[in-house]
C-alpha cells in the first residue's frame, strides 16, 4: 500500500506542507501504508496547464510530466492538502489536478481532502473541490474530509507549540480519516481491475 500527499500552497514553508509531514509522520507510524510519496507544490512547484500537456512530443512537458506519471500510478490512494485563500483552492493544486486525464494516474483512487485555515474557515475550498476537482481526472473523494483550523496551534513537530485540546481532536480526527482512506483505497483496487473504468471510450468526464 502506498499512498501519495500532494500539499497545494504555493508557499516554500508554509502550514499546509508542515500538516502534511504530520500526515506522512502518522501514516508511518500507524502502519496505515508501506510507503509515502509527498509532493510539495510549494517547494517543487509545475507550469501552468496549457496545450503542449497533450503532446508526446513535447520534450519539456514529457521530462515534467513522466517522472510525476510513475509516482501518481505507483499510489493507492491521495490525500490533497489545500488552504483556503480568499475563499478558495490555490491554483496550484487546481493546476495539478488539470494535469492528469485519459492516461488515469488518478483514476479510480481515493481521496482524501484536508483543507488548511489560520483561523476558523476551510470550508470553501472542500466544496470547491468535491464540485469539480474530479471531472477529468476520475479521483474518488471519500465522504470523510479535515478541516484543520487554527492552524498554527496543531500539529507542530514541538508539543510545546500545540494548543492541547485543539490538537488532540485534530489528531484523532486526522487518524480517523487515514483509517478510512485506507479501507477505500484497498476497496478500490477492485474496482481499477475490473477494467470497467477504462477511460479509452470516454476520456473526459460529462
């Protein structure tokens, strides 16, 4: 089992990437999975979408695109991390989820949504992505999503930097999620063999 934590801040040191090592931290430690891929857009972060995506023959998307490709088909599940800025999703994980269509490196696995708020928003990029981050790309959103407000005060590498009670609840919560995606992403294998999911006849979503 591995599964794969992409954070969606554009920023190199930011709350989303510090919750996602939490993530990657508790998978481990849990022995929810056997292996984690972390992808963090602000630190390793990818072009806009545009038409050269499409072309086998585009030298400079192919050396993006190829090594990322082996990652995401290497994954059983996904847990996508997004703050909430102005109300939304940053571009950069709307970006990423442009990227992957017909060739199914997301297709037919679960994810899990995490959304990040320095206070107590989060809510509008959870509706932002279950209405359409999955169109093309087929990604399965579980029904269970964390909204980690207060950000700052959970989930910090030093204790002594967490508000207790905040983030014992976030944790927990957190540890429920993981529990569940990984029940959906050992479901869904079944589902990718069956081979009913083939996106050859229809590629995009309706």
């Amino acid at each position: 089992m591995k599964l794969g934590i992409i954070s969606g801040s554009h920023r190199p040191d930011s709350q989303s990437g510090k919750v996602g090592r939490y993530i990657r931290h508790t998978l481990l430690e849990r022995k929810l999975c056997d292996d984690v891929w972390f992808l963090d857009l602000g630190k390793d972060p990818l072009p806009l979408w545009e038409e050269g995506v499409w072309d086998a023959d585009d030298a400079r998307w192919q050396a993006i695109l190829d090594p990322l490709r082996t990652a995401l088909h290497s994954c059983d599940g996904f847990i996508l991390i997004a703050p909430e800025w102005h109300g939304m999703a940053p571009a950069a994980l709307k970006n990423f989820l442009l990227l992957w269509t017909a060739g199914g490196e997301l297709a037919h696995k679960p994810g899990l949504i995490v959304t990040v708020s320095g206070s107590i928003g989060g809510s509008y990029p959870v509706a932002e992505l279950r209405m359409s981050g999955y169109k093309n790309n087929r990604l399965c959103f579980i029904p269970e999503h964390l909204i980690v407000r207060n950000v700052n005060g959970v989930f910090n590498e030093d204790e002594s930097d967490n508000d207790q009670d905040p983030h014992t609840y976030h944790r927990d919560r957190l540890i429920y999620c993981l529990e569940l995606l990984r029940e959906y992403a050992l479901a869904l294998r079944q589902v990718r063999a069956s081979g009913k999911g083939a996106l050859d006849v229809y590629p995009s979503g309706m």
